[in-house]
C-alpha cells in the first residue's frame, strides 16, 4: 500500500527513505557515518514509470516533466555508470530547477557512489563538478567541503590556492586546523577519505573544541559531539 504518487506523472510510488542516524564521524565532505553511509543507495528514488529520480518522487513538480523528457536526461543511462544514474538524474532535475546548491549535493552523492563502484575516474570527474559549483562560496562549511573535494578529485594545484584563500580569509582555530590537515594530504599527493575526527587536534590540546561553544559555527560544533 503506497502512498505516495510521482509527481511528474502520478504513478504509485515507493515513499522517501528515511536514512538511519550516523553513529560514527563523517568524513571530510560531509558524507555521514555508518550506519547512514552504507544506505546511500536507497537514498534517491526513480519512478519505474517515468525515470524521474528524487529522495522524494512526490515532491518533484510537474514542471519537472520536460527535464525528464529530455534527450540528456534519456541519455544518462547509457552514458554515466549505473550506480551514479539516480543521483545524476536527480541533479539534472535540480539544475533545471536552477537549484545550483542541490545539484552539487547531488552530484557529490554521485561520486561517493562511484567510490563505492571503485571507479576513480569517474568520482574524480564528478568531484570536478562540485567543486565547480561550489566555486568561490564564501559559506564557511562548504569552503571547507570544496578543498576536500578539490583534493579528491586530483586537483592538488587549485586545492593548494583554495587553501590559501580560505586562510587568507581568517579562519578560526577548528578550521585551520582542517585546512592544515588538507594541505599535509594535499602535499602528499593523497586522494583518500579521511574522517573529520583525524583532521581534529586532540581535545586535550583545544578545550575550546571539545566545549564546542568556541567552532565555527553551529554546524561544526554538532559535528564535534558526536
Ligand atoms: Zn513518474
């Protein structure tokens, strides 16, 4: 018994995925911990009649319909790996909406499902994506989002000089020290996840950290209390 219709072109369908808690700290892009990050597959939906994709088909608008008419949205299943396909049809409906901050959510859960395809050069080509939507965000979460996507992708040059501006910017402690981090990796040529908790100092050594009343902003604070 499903409740919830396609809104593109009203055929029953399965309702959003309501994602487990994380439990352990996300990595540096913000792709959330187990037991939430092992679902990432279920997280974007698509219409077994339509092709439309979303977290929540019910919620797509009709005015979606031409985006998934299209010939490049057609066209994505047989041009990108599979395991990415729902998430860069969801960004495809997002930019046809101009909702440039969803479409490089999108595109970067694409990647991570890449990653988890080990298709490198395909996360690395997505990554790209982000980081150009991302470019030039003055929002101090997703500055520090792009560098770690900037450096995963490959892009050690553009990472260095977005690190750069990014200090130049006046960072605060709990930033700097994941810029710092970045720029150790991004000097030893590494494209890895790693998990924000090893780019942390250790509480011992920055109480302000773990008081949390000190972080950047109320997003990292939350972070750190896990
Ligand atoms: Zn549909």
């Amino acid at each position: 018994m499903s409740a919830a219709q396609c809104g593109v072109c009203g055929t029953a369908v399965r309702s959003a995925f309501r994602a487990p808690q994380p439990e352990i700290a996300p990595d540096l892009d913000m792709r959330p911990g187990e037991p939430a990050r092992s679902t990432l597959r279920d997280w974007v939906l698509v219409c077994p009649n339509c092709g439309a994709a979303a977290p929540d088909l019910a919620a797509v608008p009709p005015s979606a319909r031409p985006v998934v008419e299209s010939d490049e949205y057609r066209m994505l299943s047989t041009s990108v790996l599979e395991e990415t396909l729902p998430f860069r049809r969801w960004a495809l409906i997002l930019a046809g909406s101009r909702d440039r901050a969803g479409q490089a959510e999108a595109l970067l859960q694409a990647a991570w499902a890449a990653d988890d395809a080990a298709a490198m050069a395909e996360a690395a080509r997505l990554r790209t994506e982000v980081a150009t939507l991302w470019d030039g965000t003055d929002d101090v979460e997703l500055g520090l989002r792009r560098l770690d996507v900037l450096r995963r992708a490959g892009l050690f040059e553009a990472a260095e000089a977005w690190a750069t501006v990014l200090t130049e910017r006046g960072a605060d402690e709990l930033g700097r020290s994941i810029i710092g981090f970045q720029r150790v990796r991004i000097a030893a040529r590494d494209i890895g996840r790693h998990l924000i908790s090893s780019a942390l100092p250790p509480p011992a050594y920055a109480p302000h950290v773990s008081h949390g009343k000190r972080a950047t902003t109320g997003f990292w604070s939350r972070l750190l209390r896990k």
